[in-house]
C-alpha cells in the first residue's frame, strides 16, 4: 500500500508532537489534595444531591466496572463504599495552572486543549528521545506534586495521532507513533477511538462501507472530505496520515452556562433563581472579554434524551453589555415559561449570543437605539453600573453586590465550570474559593 508522503515528496513524516492526557483528571486531582482518598474508589459529582451522576471517576472505581456518567445509585450497586466528592472547579483550574509550569520546565507547552490535555511541539532532538523525554516530564509531574495525579503521553508526527497514541496505554501510559508503523499500529482500535469519530460521522462512514481502521486510511483524502461534508474531513485524513493540518483559529460566538437541576430544586421559584444566578455569571464574563451580544436563550430539558420534554425560548435586541438589559429579557422568558411549560425541569440553559464587538457597530447605530426605549445616558448609566458591580465583586467577593435578590440554590454551587476546550478564570468563578485540602463531601 502506498503512503501519501511517498507520493508527494519521497519522505516519511518525521514524530513532532507530543500529547499530555492526565487520567481520570478531577478525581486524580480530589486524591492528590486528600492523602486519604488515594488508592480507594472515588467520584465527583457536580452537586450535592443524592440524584445526581459522576463526572469523573478514579482508576479504583473504573476497575470494578464504575463509569464516568453513572448515577450514585448505581456506582453505590456496584460498589457499596465508593466515596463521593462535590466537584471544585476552582481548586482544579489552579492545578492546572501549576502542573503548566512544570511540564514547561521541562519542554514549551504550545498548546493547551483542555483542562488535562497540552499539546508540545518537539525538535528533531527532542523527538529521537522517545520514552525517555515523557519520563522526564512524568518524572517532573511526580516530583512536585504526588504518585495519584498521573498522565499518559502519545508522541506522533501529529497532533491527531499523538492524541490516539495518548489514549491507548492509559493510564500512566505511553506511546510512540512513526509514520512507518502506520496503519498497522492503529487497526486494532475501533473508529470511535479516532477523536473526531463521533457518532454521526461513524454513521456517514458505514453508510459509505467504511467500518474500520483500514477502510478509512484506504478513502482518498476528497471522499473524506465528501463524507465529512466540509473541509474538516480532509484535515482529519491528512493528520491521519501524518501530515499537517492547519486551522483557523475560533472566534467566540455565546457565552452561556447551564446546571443540572437537584430533585429539591425544581420549583418555578428555584427555577428563576437559578436561571438569573447563571445569566449574571455569563454576562460578566462577556464584559471581560468586552463584547456585545444581541439574543438570549433559555432553555429546559426534562431528560437527557432525544426524545425527553424540553422547550426553548430566543428573545432578541440591539447589541447591549448591561446586566438590566439582560435581566429584562430573561423576565420575559421566564414569564413565558410560567405560562407554557408543563413538566419539571431536569435541566436548565441560558446563553448570551450574537456576539459582536463595539468596532463592528456603526456610529448610526450606536447611537440611542442599543436597547429597547432607551437614549445614549440611560445605556451607558446601566452599563456603568454594570461595571461597578463587576468590579465589586471583584475586590469584596461574589456575593457583596447583586441585581436583586441573591437566593442559594438548591444542590450549592452554581459558579463556573470547566468545559471541554474552555478552562474558566479566576474572575469567572462567583463562589468563596476553596482551599486545596477542603475536600467537599457528598452530604447524602
């Protein structure tokens, strides 16, 4: 079989990526603060509530058949003494910090792809180390913090498969990729592995007659691309193998948050609350980044399937950054809500969209019409306030100034959280940070 880089210059793809995945991150990372926990079954779950489910579950738990995604009921079916612990997303966002420092210590982090996943470009001098360089970096990690928080690493020519190299001996793992090893060291795995194969595009592939790793790195980089329906799949052919893809960088287009609703919490009235507690955080963080938006959304879900309750709601107006402007609309969808939903809601979303910035608008439409029947002094009364507010916040903590009355959720915390490709700030999160050592237990 030919090899792509045969055809178009004669040279295999050298090895010059590096990929860092922590195992099991914010379950690794609760063990690494409590001595106490290591080596026992452990998850972490995002509210304090006997209904909820784990995001993350330790290695311990893992082994005797607990996932990631498991109700408490469930984990405690299949192990009666797993340990629960709330989710801090601020204690982890300072680890990652620190963890930074020390894998650059050791080799320039390029990049950063999520809370527990870093990307290094690597020297022709760097790459012909091999498992010796990730040791170093594994050596490093070990040394400054403890023999709980550990990282399996991928080496490739690039990203894409330095990331499936990652993956494949976790945890604590390693693995080393080269171009002459392809497809070989990959036909074991099934589709899904690939990052990038999710469930649609594994559909498109069988539909195409493609159901495995050979059948795809057989396809021409143009089927890939007919079959993704966009330039991605020819990006995802061409990191497949071995060569380079480039892309645009993103541009920011919502800010939002959403919860998962306790049993305890689903009142109309706990509803609300909860509803202006996660707009109030998302427009801050829109004003730091200093955007506009132009649409709020609201949104309900009784389940998480396709098929469960939900109901949805869009208002829209002129480009605005004030917390009154963003209150008001709010209002009217949960006024609406009031009146047309009819289930208790398991879930909950708002979302600040159209985002655009203040050189995008015109001077003629700068001017009195931002928001609804208000003139140039009111908007920007309201957006200094705004402001102020902000800034109190920021100095004497979340809870010193708010727009109306501050409630306490049901479940507690309601503050930032860590996203796949997003890792808030510090000024994102609104609750009290929690020291490293304060292990915050599940109360039921």
């Amino acid at each position: 079989m030919s090899k792509p880089w045969e055809i178009e210059n004669g040279e295999e793809p050298k090895v010059e990526r590096l990929y860092l995945d922590f195992d099991s991150f914010f379950a690794s990372a609760e063990q690494h603060f409590n001595a106490d926990l290591r080596g026992r079954p452990l998850g972490v779950v995002p509210l304090d509530s006997p209904h909820t489910s784990c995001i993350a579950v330790s290695r311990e738990a893992k082994v005797r058949g607990v996932k990631s995604g498991f109700s408490i009921r469930n984990a405690r079916a299949v192990i009666p003494d797993m340990i629960f612990v709330i989710a801090r997303h601020d204690a982890y966002v300072r680890l990652h910090k620190r963890i930074l420092d020390v894998i650059g210590s050791v080799l320039p982090v390029a990049a950063v792809r999520s809370i527990d996943e870093v990307v290094c470009h690597l020297s022709p001098s760097e790459a012909a180390q091999g498992r010796v360089l990730a040791d170093r970096i594994k050596t490093a990690l070990a040394e400054t913090f403890s023999p709980a928080l550990t990282c399996s690493i991928g080496m490739a020519p690039t990203e894409l498969l330095a990331k499936v190299g990652a993956e494949m001996n976790k945890p604590d793992g390693f693995a080393l990729i080269e171009a002459q090893a392809l497809p070989g060291c990959l036909v074991h795995l099934p589709l899904s592995d690939l990052p990038g194969i999710s469930k649609g595009i594994g559909a498109r592939l069988a539909a195409a007659g493609v159901r495995d790793i050979d059948g795809l790195w057989r396809l021409a980089a143009k089927q890939a691309r007919k079959i993704w329906g966009n330039v991605e799949g020819e990006r995802f052919w061409n990191e497949l193998h071995g060569l380079h893809a480039e892309r645009p960088e993103t541009r920011k287009s919502m800010y939002g948050h959403g919860r998962v609703l306790p049993r305890d919490g689903r009142s109309p009235d706990q509803v609300e609350a909860c509803a202006r507690q996660l707009l109030l955080s998302a427009a801050r963080r829109l004003r730091r980044d200093g955007l506009r938006v132009t649409e709020l959304t609201l949104s309900f879900r009784m389940g998480r399937g396709a098929e469960d309750a939900q109901w949805y709601w869009r208002d829209t107006f002129p480009a605005a950054r004030d917390d009154r402007t963003f209150t008001r609309a709010l209002s009217k969808g949960l006024a609406e809500a009031r009146r047309h939903v009819r289930f208790s809601p398991r879930m909950i979303s708002v979302t600040l969209q159209g985002v655009v910035s203040d050189a995008e608008i015109t001077g003629d439409l700068f001017g009195g019409v931002l928001n609804e029947g208000a003139d140039d002094a009111s908007r920007l009364k309201w957006e200094k306030v705004s402001d102020l507010m902000d800034n109190l916040r920021q100095s004497h903590g979340a809870k010193a100034l708010s727009l109306g009355v501050h409630d306490e959720i049901a479940g507690g915390y309601v503050g930032a959280k860590i996203a796949f490709g997003r890792i808030p700030d510090g000024a994102d999160f609104s609750e009290v940070p929690t020291a490293d050592e304060e292990t915050q237990f599940l109360s039921f």
